[in-house]
C-alpha cells in the first residue's frame, strides 16, 4: 500500500490476534473448562460483531491459511510488522469470552487466551504487545488476572465497550485499581456484545447499524467514566477508546461540560470540567477516524483545538479490519513532524511504557 | 444580539392534574383512571428515577402565581414567553404521560384526550400556538388511527415520538406511523423525554441525571441510524424527521462515519438510494436547545455551517429549566441571514406556516 | 468592590430575616438583598450567563467531595443557584462555583443603619 512509507516504524496500537479455534486454548484450560467445551458441544466464541464475509472484517489478502484472519503469526508478522510496517504492534483479542453470562468459566476462559497469547504470539515476535482479556462479569477475578499477566509483554487492559452496565460504576473499580497498580492502561473496544442491545434505543436489525452504534456506545462509558470518578479515585489511570472513531469527542465534550455547569452537585467529586478530565485520561486509536473525506491544516487545527491535545491520538491500523478510505494517513499527512511522531510513536510510547528509543529518535 | 420574529420549536404545556383531562375521557377510561391510573416504566407513582435540576425539571421562575404546574397556564406563558420575546409561533410539545402508558388502549385514549385538551385550551385560546399530536407510539396502529383523527384539527403541526423507544425507530413496526404523518402532511418530531422501557446507553442503567441528560445525544443518534439504514427515508420519501433537544454538534462526525461505513458495508442495505448523509441533510430537522455552547464560542457559527444553514431551528425549551434565553442563547455574532434561518426561516419550511 | 456614592434605603430590618431575601428595582437595576445571618450581602439579579433573575434562585449549602462516594455539605443557604440553568454563585462574593475567577455576578455592599438596610450602589 502506497500509506506504508508515511507509518513506517510506527507503533500499530490496534492490531487483532485471532484464536483459530477453540481446541487451540485448551491446552491453558484447567480440564474441568475443557471437557465441560467439549461435552456440551460449545462451537467458540468468535465475536458475532464481525460477521466473517463482510468486507470490514477483513481486508483483502487477510484471510491467508485455515483459521479466521489474524489467526497465524506469520501471517499477521508479515502484513504488519515486516517490510515498512510498524516497529510494534499492540495486539487486541476480541475472541468474545467476556460475553459468557457464567463468571467462573468467563475468568477461566480469559485466563487461558491470555496464556495462549503469551505461548502463542508473544514468543512468536518481540515486537508483538499484548492485551490482557478479562472479563467484567467478576471484577476481582479480573483483577488477579491483571496482577497475574501485567508485563513481560501485557501492556494493557482490554475490556469490552459493551458490559452489564456502565464501567465507570463502582462494582468495576478492582480492575482500574489492578490497572492502576500495575501501570497499565484499559482499552475499551466494540466487538464484544451480549450483556445489553448494541444500540441505547434497542436491538438494530442491520449489521451497519451495530457497527455505526460502536462510537456511541463509547461515549456512553466515558461520560460514566468521569460522572462516576474513576479517575478522581485513580489518578494514574489511562483509557484506550479503541476502533469507534475520533471526531466525536468534542461534541461529547462541549455537552458534558454545559450539563457540568448545571448538575455538578450530583458528582461533586468532578471537581473540574469532564473535558479537562477526558484530556488527562483518555487516548483514541486513529483507525477509523470519521473525518470528511478531504481535511486540509486549517480543518486539522480546528479538530486538534478542540480535541485538546494531539497527545490523546494513537497510530492505529486496526489489521485485519478494513475500513473505507484512509482518513488517518491523511491526518498524518497534515500534522506537524513534531505531532505526526506523537501520534506514530511518542503517546503509544507513552501510555504502554515501550522502550525509550521509541519515542524520542523516531519520524525523521 | 436582539432577535426579530421567531418561532419557538419548543415550548412545553402542561397538563396540571388528570383532573383536568376527565372530561376528555369516556366513563371506562374515566374509571379505569380512578381505579389503576399510569402505569409507564416508572418505578414510582409520580416523578422520575433521575430527578432533573430543578422541581418538574422547570425554571423555577416559571411556577404560574395561579398555582398548577409550570407550562399550565396560558396566561402566564404569554407574559413569560409569548410576549416577552418576539414570538410569531410557538410549537407545543406536551409531554404528559399518555405515549407511555403499557395499556394500549388506555395509551390512546389518554393521547386523544390529550390532544382535544389542546385545541380547546390552547389552540383556539392564542393563534400563535401551534401543537403536536400526542400518539402511543408503541402502538403503531392506535398512534396512526390518532393522527388520521387530529389533523382534522387545524393546529397540529407534528406528530410527538420520544427517543426511547422499546426498538429502535426504523423498524417495521413503527412505519404505520410515518405513513399517516406523510398522509397528513405532518413531519415527526422526537422530544428527550424521561421514562422508557430501557437504559440510555447501549451498556445499561447509568447513576446520574447528568448522564442521562448528556446520554440523549446518543440515543438521537442512534434513531438516526436506524431511520436511515431500514430505508424509512426511502419508503417515505417526502417524512420529515424533527429532532427536538438532542443536540446538533454531532451531526457531523456521524456524517462522515455513515458514510464512511455505507461505502464500506454498503451492499448489506443495497435498497438505500444516497448516501447516508444525504438523508441526514434533507430529512432531518433539528432544534437548537439545549445550545451547543463549544469551548470557544466562535466555533459555534462553523459548526453550524458544517451542520447545515437549513437544519437548525432555534427553541427555547419553556419552561424547562434548561431553557434557551432567544436573546442570549448563541453567545457569539451569528451572520444575520443565518440567524433569521435558525430563529424563523427554517421553522416556516419545516412546519408550513406563512413566511 | 465598586465605588459606591449612593446609599439607598431598601428595607426595615426586620423585612428580611436571617435566610430571606428581598429583591429591589432602583434605577432600572433589579438587586438581590440577602440576610446571611451575620450579615447582609447583595448582588444583582441578572444570571450572567443568559440573563436569568439570578436572585430568585433557590438557596442551597456548598456540596464538595473528597473522594467519590462521599459528601461534605456545608453554608446551608449561602450558595445561591440559578433559576434557569442551576449554575451555582456564592452569596458572600459573587462568584461562580465552576468558574470563580472568570465567571461572577455583580455584587453591592450592603450596611444596616438604624434598623434600615442600606444598599451601596
């Protein structure tokens, strides 16, 4: 692809690894888990959310070998790390364990694809990173899983946009506290349903329609993010918005802050405008982006002074998914040398503690 | 700045007591008020879960020295609204609980006491009201048959949905709507109303009003989604869709990303003629209060152009507390030909009243 | 506060008791008079925000929080909210709570002289 030369030693902070099917975890399973998959006949579970033969699941050339795209090392090394590709990927499993309503055998089964990651695609490639899968539905056991793998190579905390209710709500505080400790970020990526209808009006009938409703569905959870004070009880905290988009945070921001003026006795410990807070704790991948389909510098300025800081972007290709046109390049295209090396290595450098080289003698 | 003539998208009457609305009932519905009364998806027998910023979510100047509910009486509406500003219309959007009801039947005819409660109290009171016809919208044939009844009624100027519905609102189900809206030439606005049967976001019940509030932007969002992509527009080519106290900044982020994602996925709604974005610009109305106050007050005008000069129509909201001062509410210089589009051009086109 | 070279009489002290309050026109400005308890304060009754009757607001207490979850309520009556769009000013000096610095309403001294209450405009 021609946008290689202009991401060339990036850091790709959205790349999905695949299970290529269920028997591959078992040998990370407690054998209990594993005969209880097999006696009960269970198929899996990768994420309806990506129906297999729609062009955005998977782009062309993505569907190499047996298993689902983003299933074979090899395959995802060469299309995304090898050549001029990035000099790390972040890599985020969306194999869809934290939908499973049984909270024993969700940790159990999070805890066997966090395994099957390290064996799998962490000894695969150095330059792999890796996301810890835990599920919602047990907060604490969600947070042992976060002791138990951050580092050597788990970078971040993944969970899914779509929980039983809101994330910013007390019950989950153990896995931003385990997250906190460990100095790691949470990502919040769509991909993952089942707890509530994938639209806040209902269930949609289209595929599109979920996919369009990913970006709202974000903005329903930091809104609860910061109303509820996570980040008031976790100062160190960082959140991910992975895949859903960009150029809706500012009018999020505009109404949160007005509605802050109004009804801030209701969180008193929101103690700053929400947009001050979303500045200081959030970043957003890149891929998509949601911008008109031809942006200039003076578009670009306007979209950056709103957002706040170009610090809250992260390069993102979002392999093996495939979205229509190429709005990060263009932004890459319209930033300043000093930005474009914040947003292809300077912020993932950051956020996931990558070594120092990283950030500082890249992007010339 | 000064505004001239303008027409308020949005003004709430209120009904005071179900006293009030007896002698629009029949004696079994008259009964059955008396013996079990509302039953919506509130847990409680009056107010909300989420309680609004001030008492009836209302200014709490508004209480008419009368006694009654904010927005109950006419008179005292005129002198805090009508005329204190250069009202030409005022559209009335009464948000008593008859489209919630879980009893179909007495859903609507709560609807149609409702809506003959408003031509005879209002409607004929002032000629510069104008109203909405209230429908039980989950019940799709009972809102259509309400709709063919009111628009006898010269007056009514829309047809009331809200945006939380029990399924989104492109769906089949609601169609028997939007086709008695076009037969009576009535676009359909959805006013932020309060009870519904699920939670405002796509990830279950908040814990504050501020999120409920700030989370009406995504739920208007997500009706659009749906009225686009199950090709409502399509089938009713000439339905105009009012969006009413959802926001208008995020227009056009979601733009780019329906259109990105149509050009993409496209082929799964192979029947949809343009490109969702068309549909957005020429369907879709939307009212200006609560004002998008961005951070730097001059991006206001951009935005608004980026938006759409022939989208926004400006609404005070009266008497809700989040009220809209026609005056004041901009807070930056709108060019002057933008402005009368907001304040009353536009209003004019969407509810065909005399220019 | 402001160069006052007018002293207007505008109530009997007893008119206003501790946690009332009583609004005056004078001149065309419309002022908000408050009993405090320990003193009298006013400010003038126009939100500047959108130009609500900022004085006719309910009178609440200063709600902080030290950490989610927990409340400290505090000068019961002294946090004056606006009518319209709830946004919050000190009665003591006029100034936002969510922005104090750049965002206050206009406030007047206010003596208490042989059983009158006196606004200094």
């Amino acid at each position: 692809m021609g946008t290689m030369s202009a991401t060339a030693d990036a850091v790709d902070c959205d790349v999905h690894n695949a299970v290529p099917r269920l028997s591959a975890l078992f040998p990370f399973l407690p054998d209990s888990w594993v005969d209880y998959c097999r006696e009960t006949g269970v198929e899996g579970f990768d994420p309806a959310f990506y129906p297999p033969g729609a062009p955005l699941s998977a782009r062309p050339g993505s569907r190499a070998g047996e298993g689902p795209p983003g299933s074979d090392p090899d395959v995802v090394r060469a299309h995304v790390l090898d050549g001029a590709g990035a000099r790390y990927a972040i890599l985020n499993c969306l194999y869809a364990v934290q939908a499973l309503h049984n909270p024993d055998w969700a940790a159990s089964m999070a805890r066997a694809l966090n395994d099957w990651q390290a064996a799998t695609w962490l000894a695969a490639d150095t330059r792999f990173r890796a996301s810890i899968v835990v599920s919602t539905r047990d907060p604490h056991a969600a947070a042992q899983e976060i002791e138990r793998r951050a580092g050597r190579g788990f970078v971040q905390v993944l969970l899914p946009a779509s929980a039983p209710a809101p994330l910013g709500q007390r019950s989950y505080w153990p896995i931003y506290a385990a997250a906190e400790a460990a100095d790691v970020p949470v990502a919040l990526h769509p991909g993952v349903g089942g707890a509530n209808p994938l639209s806040p009006v209902g269930w949609p009938s289209h595929y599109i329609e979920d996919y369009a409703c990913a970006a709202l569905t974000l903005q329903s959870q930091i809104t609860s993010m910061v109303a509820e004070g996570v980040f008031a009880a976790h100062p160190g905290l960082q959140v991910v918005l992975l895949e859903s988009g960009v150029t809706w945070l500012p009018s999020l921001m505009w109404r949160f802050d007005k509605n802050w003026k109004a009804l801030r006795r209701e969180v008193p410990w929101v103690e700053r405008p929400p947009s001050h807070v979303i500045r200081e704790h959030v970043l957003l991948s890149t891929t998509p982006f949601d911008a008109p389909p031809a942006i200039d510098r003076a578009w670009v300025d306007r979209f950056l002074t709103q957002l706040g800081s170009v610090r809250m972007l992260l390069h993102a290709g979002d392999y093996p998914h495939w979205h229509h046109g190429d709005a990060p390049t263009a932004l890459l295209e319209q930033l300043s040398p000093a930005e474009r090396e914040l947003v292809l290595h300077g912020n993932a450098a950051r956020v996931y503690r990558l070594p120092e080289e990283i950030g500082c003698a890249r992007g010339h | 700045m000064r505004t001239g003539a303008l027409i308020d998208c949005d003004v709430h009457n209120a009904v005071s007591s179900d006293a009030e609305l007896q002698p629009y009932l029949s004696t079994r519905w008259r009964r059955h008020m008396e013996l079990i009364g509302s039953r919506t998806f509130s847990p409680f027998t009056k107010g909300y879960a989420y309680p609004k910023a001030a008492r009836f979510a209302s200014r709490r100047d508004a209480w008419p020295p009368t006694g009654g509910l904010p927005g109950s009486d006419l008179e005292f509406m005129k002198e805090q609204l009508l005329d204190a500003y250069p009202v030409k219309h005022a559209v009335l959007n009464c948000l008593y609980r008859a489209p919630e009801q879980r009893h179909d039947a007495y859903g609507a005819a709560l609807a149609t006491a409702v809506n003959n409660w408003q031509v005879d109290q209002w409607l004929e009171r002032d000629d510069r009201l104008r109203a909405s016809i209230t429908v039980p919208f989950e019940f799709p044939d009972l809102a259509a048959a309400e709709i063919d009844r009111a628009t006898t009624c010269p007056g009514f100027v829309q047809v009331l949905l809200y945006p939380r519905t029990a399924a989104p609102l492109g769906r089949r189900e609601y169609w028997p709507i939007y086709e008695a809206a076009c037969r009576a030439g009535l676009p359909i606005g959805i006013h932020a109303a309060s009870t519904t049967p699920g939670p405002i976001t796509a990830t279950g019940w908040p814990s504050y009003y501020i999120e409920d509030h700030t989370g009406l932007a995504v739920a208007f969002q997500a009706q659009v989604i749906s009225l686009i992509f199950n090709g409502v527009f399509d089938r009713f080519p000439e339905l105009r869709v009012v969006l009413l106290e959802g926001g208008f900044a995020w227009v056009p982020a979601l733009a780019h990303r329906l259109d990105a994602l149509h050009a993409r996925l496209g082929e799964e709604v192979p029947d949809l003629r343009y490109p969702p974005s068309h549909y957005l610009r020429s369907h879709i109305r939307i009212t200006t209060q609560p004002m998008e106050e961005p951070e730097r007050p001059g991006d206001l005008v951009p935005l608004i152009r980026e938006v759409g000069a022939d989208l926004l129509m400006f609404s005070t909201d009266y008497p809700h507390w989040d009220f809209d001062n026609p005056h004041r509410a901009f807070r930056t210089r709108v060019p002057a030909t933008l402005h009368r589009q907001i304040m009353h051009d536009n209003a004019c086109a969407t509810y065909r009243l005399a220019a | 506060m402001t160069g006052s070279n007018r002293h207007v009489v505008v109530a009997a002290a007893d008119e206003i008791p501790p946690g009332g309050r009583k609004i005056v026109h004078i001149d065309g400005r419309s002022v908000g008079v408050f009993n405090l308890g320990d003193r009298y304060v006013a400010l003038r009754n126009t939100c500047p925000h959108e130009g609500a009757p900022l004085c006719e607001g309910a009178l609440s207490g200063a709600l902080t929080s030290p950490r989610p979850g927990e409340y400290h309520y505090e000068r019961r009556g002294e946090i004056l909210r606006c009518p319209w769009h709830q946004w919050e000013f000190d009665l003591r000096t006029g100034r936002s709570w969510v922005d104090p610095e750049r965002l206050r309403v206009r406030s007047y001294s206010v003596t208490c002289e042989n059983d009158h209450v006196v606004l200094h405009l």
